[in-house]
C-alpha cells in the first residue's frame, strides 16, 4: 500500500475561485496547483496506477487472511480489489472535477467545507499514521532469514534502526527520499514474478500437490471473510496516491476512468496470482503461521520441482526488504506533506508546519511520525494495526465518496464517461463503511473516540490554528520548492518515457 498525498502542492500557490474561503471559517482551503501540459496518456496513467498499488504490501498480509479463512482467502483478495476499484471511482472523479489538489481533505473542503474537511484530512492522518509501524514489524520479519532479529534485543534494534534511517534521508530532503525510492522500487517486482512463474510450473508437473493444498478450500467456514478483507484490502490501498497528476492526463473524463479499471483489474490478477502461489505452494495453517510466507511458499515450490532452492529464501526475503523499505520512504515523505499541508490551511497543531530552514522539510512532521512508528512497532502485531489502519481509511473513503457525488451534482459537465456513475459513487460509499465496521468492537470503539478527541481538538482550537498558519504562508515559496522536487519521482518514468516517444535524439 502506497499512501495517498493530500495535496498536490501543500506549497499554497494563490488560490483558485473555485478554493476560496467558504463562509466566515477563515480558513484558506485546500491549495490549488500549477499548471501542467497534459501529456499523460491511457497507458501513461495505467502504469502510474499500477505502480502505486503493487508494491510490499503483498509481502505483509499474504499469510493474514489465511489465518481467518484458509485457502478461501483467495476469494477475499476478489472481493478487496472490487472495493478498492469503487472506491478508486470516487477518487478519480474528484480528481477530475479538483484537477489541481488532490486528497480526501482537500475534496472534502471543497465539497463541504472546512469541518468535512478537517474530519478528512484527520482520518487519513491516523491511518496512515497507523500503518507506518506496519513496515518496520515486517522488514524485521524478513530480515530475520539473514540475521536472527525476529525477537529480543535484536527485533527492537532493527525496526528502530530503519525507522531512523528513512526518517534521516527524508530529513535531508525530498530529493533524497524520491533518489533511494526510484533505485528500490527497480527490484520490487522481480521476486514476485519469480513465485508467480514458479507456480505454475508447480500446477502444471504435480497438479496433484499444488490442489491437495487447495482442499478443504474453506477450511475455517466463511465467518472470517470480512476480516480476512479488511486486513487483504490494505494491499490495495494506494490507488489513491494514482490521482495525484490528474492534471497532465489527456481527455481525463474518458483516460481516468479506463486507466483505473484496466491498472485495477492487473493489479487485482497479480495480487490474485500471488496469493495463489502461496497457497498451492503451502498448507494453509503453514501460510498462516508464517512470518514469512512468499520466502517459504518459493522455496517450497522449487524443492518439489527438484529444482536448486538454497537460494531462493533469501532472494525474496531480499526483495521484500528493499520493496518494504522503499514503501516506507513513500509513506514517511507522503505523510509529512499530509500533515504540513493541513496544518498549513489551519486544520492541524501549528508545530507539523514547521519546515526546516535549510532543507526545507517540515522536520517537526517527520520527528512525529518516527516517534509513533518506533513505538507502535515495538508494542503491536501486524493484524491489529492494519485493521485499525483500514478502519480509518473506510471513514476517508466515506468521505471523499460522498464528496464525489456532491462535485458531481455541482458540475455535471465534468461527471466521468462512467455507465450508472451516481450508483458507482453510492457503491464507493457502501464499500467504504463496509470496511470501516469489518474490524472488531474494541476497534471500532477506539477509533471513534480518536476521531471524536480530533473533533474536539478542532473545535476548541481552530481559531489558534488558523492565525497560526497564516504565519506559514509567510514561508509558501520556499516550502512549495521541496514540493515540486518530491513530486517528480511520482512522475519521473513515464515523464521520460514521453520524451523517448516523441523525442528519439
């Protein structure tokens, strides 16, 4: 899961009519962009699509949904890229309409004001706030196979250590952290494809094998679907990061749209092909009970191919830790701007807008974000931090659904060449709840009173927040150059390939 920025120039360039203030809230509203020539085309923007939802995440939960469904949770990995793509719809069509901002809050604001937007921006800070511990717990699970750092003293020190790490490079820069991110992100797929073509040949030579670890194919009975979804679903998270450069894609109303369903439904089949793999490759209760279950599901395949597999464990442990590691560089620099960006329009605590003097990067943000990371990894399981992640995440998608219809019904001239689209959003919405109350009581019941205590804090302190974040327009151009350099790895291969296409020299 790739985290999805909530502006796409928390830099604050002057305000578009259509982001003015609303009402006597004071507040700025959400920034508007440049402009951008629209060179991305349909497959440009599948790609990008692609790109940001494929990446560790299928390392982290590949074993959690068998442990609520078994082999079944084949059909939760179905179910999961059909929410993610309804929900993919709604933040498209913002895009579409908000060609110049883009995240929940910032549609949200526009949509509904300030407070919606705020309840937003603030849903998506905990979730993904939530979910930074996720990487450090599962690159200590892989590193684990090269040195014995699964528990004690050794377990604490490796997830400190990257968690240090990332946050030191992002310090340093955006350029810094969008450098270590192309160079990580070459390599994440090669291991997959391995397991992938693996398999394959598993369930063509010993078809036997690969479906006697198919059978029972619902082991566990399906009272655990909706958990295995919900943990399954945070793989899929990410498509919202694809939005971010909807101002440069050709014909957007009919390339959105299409790049979203075809990158969807790749990024649903590969996912699907993976945990296939895993599963033929392994008994279920083995995939469940493993920290490391794309390592063991290849080596599995290749010694019951007969094939040399001394090898093969590390090499995907390997490629786990540089797609986990790159992820979480993309969350850690996506988050600071997330939070920058709202307190920065008076929606946050003044202190995430401070920036760096000389970097130029909002360092009180990152400090934040690897104070909670380092702790929560220290302290939670991945299950439970991936639920209350999505449960979050189901309350933004509510959010930015219902945000989608009311910019729909504002400006019909700009609906998506979508049949049935008014009901596609609704679904959006559905899907977003439905994620929202998968995950257990306890819950469910901490993450209303974290959004309640955000609330709160808003109400009581918006006045000091907003004159705050005027001091911060004060600093706009210097900040608004780190963001423009930390956008460029988003759009740095296919703006390269453009240039290749219609300049050979």
């Amino acid at each position: 899961m790739d985290l999805e920025p909530s502006s796409a120039d928390p830099g604050r360039a002057e305000p578009t009519a259509s982001l003015q203030p609303r009402g006597t809230d004071g507040g700025a509203g959400p920034a508007a962009g440049g402009s951008f020539r629209r060179e991305l085309g349909l497959f440009d923007f599948t790609l990008l699509v692609i790109g940001a939802i494929v990446g560790a995440d299928v390392y982290v939960v590949a074993g959690l949904g068998a442990q609520s469904l078994g082999s079944a949770q084949l059909v939760s990995w179905i179910a999961a890229g059909i929410l993610a793509a309804f929900i993919g719809l709604a933040f498209v069509q913002c895009a579409a309409i908000c060609s110049s901002v883009g995240g929940s809050y910032a549609y949200a604001h526009e949509a509904f004001g300030p407070l919606a937007g705020f309840t937003a921006g603030w849903a998506l800070y905990l979730g993904e706030c939530i979910a930074l511990p996720i990487f450090p717990i599962a690159f200590a699970n892989y590193l684990d196979y090269f040195v014995p750092v699964h528990s004690g003293v050794g377990a604490v020190t490796a997830k400190l250590a990257v968690v240090a790490g990332v946050t030191t490079i992002n310090f340093f820069g955006a350029r810094a952290g969008s450098r270590l991110n192309d160079v990580l992100t070459l390599t994440k797929l090669v291991p997959l494809v391995l397991l992938i073509v693996a398999a394959v040949g598993l369930i063509f030579l010993h078809p036997g094998q690969a479906s006697g670890h198919l059978t029972p194919f619902v082991p566990l009975g399906w009272g655990g679907f909706g958990a295995a979804t919900v943990v399954i679903f945070w793989a899929y998270a990410g498509f919202e990061l694809s939005v971010l450069p909807s101002g440069e894609v050709r014909s957007p109303a009919k390339t959105l749209p299409r790049g979203l369903i075809i990158g969807m439904a790749v990024a649903t089949v590969f996912y699907l092909l993976t945990a296939l793999a895993v599963s033929v490759a392994l008994p279920w209760q083995t995939v469940a009970a493993s920290s490391r279950p794309l390592a063991d599901g290849l080596e599995a395949i290749l010694k019951a191919l007969r094939l040399p597999g001394g090898w093969s464990a590390g090499f995907m442990s390997a490629g786990a830790i540089i797609s986990i590691v790159g992820v979480y560089d993309v969350f850690t620099l996506g988050l600071s701007r997330l939070s920058y960006a709202l307190a920065a329009d008076g929606l946050f605590p003044p202190p995430f807008a401070r920036v760096n003097a000389r970097f130029g990067t909002p360092w009180f943000g990152l400090a934040f974000q690897a104070l909670v990371a380092g702790a929560a990894a220290l302290l939670f399981d991945l299950s439970g931090l991936i639920a209350s992640s999505v449960f979050f995440l189901g309350v933004c998608y509510v959010i930015t659904s219902l945000a989608a219809l009311r910019l729909v019904a504002r400006s019909p001239q700009q609906a998506l060449h979508v049949p049935g689209l008014r009901v596609a959003l609704g679904l959006a919405a559905i899907s977003g709840f439905y994620l929202a109350t998968q995950v257990s009581p306890p819950l469910i019941a901490f993450g209303i009173a974290a959004m309640a205590a955000g609330l709160l804090a808003y109400g009581i302190r918006r006045k000091a927040w907003l004159a705050a974040s005027a001091e911060v327009r004060s600093e706009e151009q210097r900040f608004e150059r780190w963001v423009r350099r930390g956008n460029r790895w988003l759009l740095r291969f296919v703006r390269r390939r453009h240039r290749l296409e219609h300049d050979p020299r």
